[in-house]
C-alpha cells in the first residue's frame, strides 16, 4: 500500500520523483508481489528498508540511516538492495520472527492429537 495520500511524491530539483510503483515488483510468472520492506518518510522525502531498520545489525546502512532518494535509475537500486546479504538476512529474520507464534499453536494441536490417537 501507498504511504502519500494520491500516490504523489515531491518532486526534486532535478523534476524526478519517487515512484509508488516501486512498492511492488513483477515477477517472472507476470504477477506482482508488494516490497512490504519499503516504507517513505514524508518528513525527509526518502525511502527506507524497514525489514532492515527492525532486523538489521548495521544501523551506518544508507538503506537505514540516510534513506533513498535517487530517483534516477531508482529501481534498479531497489533490485540491487534487495539482493545484497544483508536485506535477505533481515528477511529471514523477520521471516522467522512471525512465524514463532505458530509454533505454541501447532505444538498444543499435536499434542491433542496424540492424547486423541492414545484413546482409540
């Protein structure tokens, strides 16, 4: 989802702007999938890495400390970001962080259905 009411960026000096179409990739099947990782600031017109602001160890990143404001070839630096070890290492700790609550749930489900299985 869009974080600018209208979907409308500020423009820079240089009349580049960010793009809302960024918050989403095309993948090789054609479908699109959301870069739920990306989040804006409206407060200094730049782009951060969530996942990376949360889950990261490396707060001198630029994706986390200065932000992203290059509008030019803007979304090959979103690919490239996404590629690099250390955005897929917040992923997969993010990844891992939501799935932990699942694990009581599944454990309790297994455990009624050994106690089920005992009583046949």
């Amino acid at each position: 989802e869009h974080e600018l009411p209208n979907n409308e960026y500020p423009k820079y000096s240089s009349k580049r702007s960010l793009h809302s179409s960024w918050y989403s990739r095309k993948l090789l099947d054609s479908t699109f999938e959301q870069r739920n990782w990306l989040t804006y600031s409206p407060k200094l017109y730049k782009m951060f890495c969530l996942y990376y602001i949360i889950y990261g160890n490396n707060s001198n990143d630029s994706w986390v400390k200065y932000g992203f404001s290059h509008c030019k070839n803007g979304h090959m630096a979103l690919v490239k970001h996404e590629t690099t070890s250390a955005h897929i290492i917040s992923l997969k700790i993010k990844l891992k962080a939501s799935c932990l609550p699942l694990l009581p749930s599944l454990i309790e489900e297994h455990n009624k259905q050994v106690s089920f299985n005992r009583e046949l």
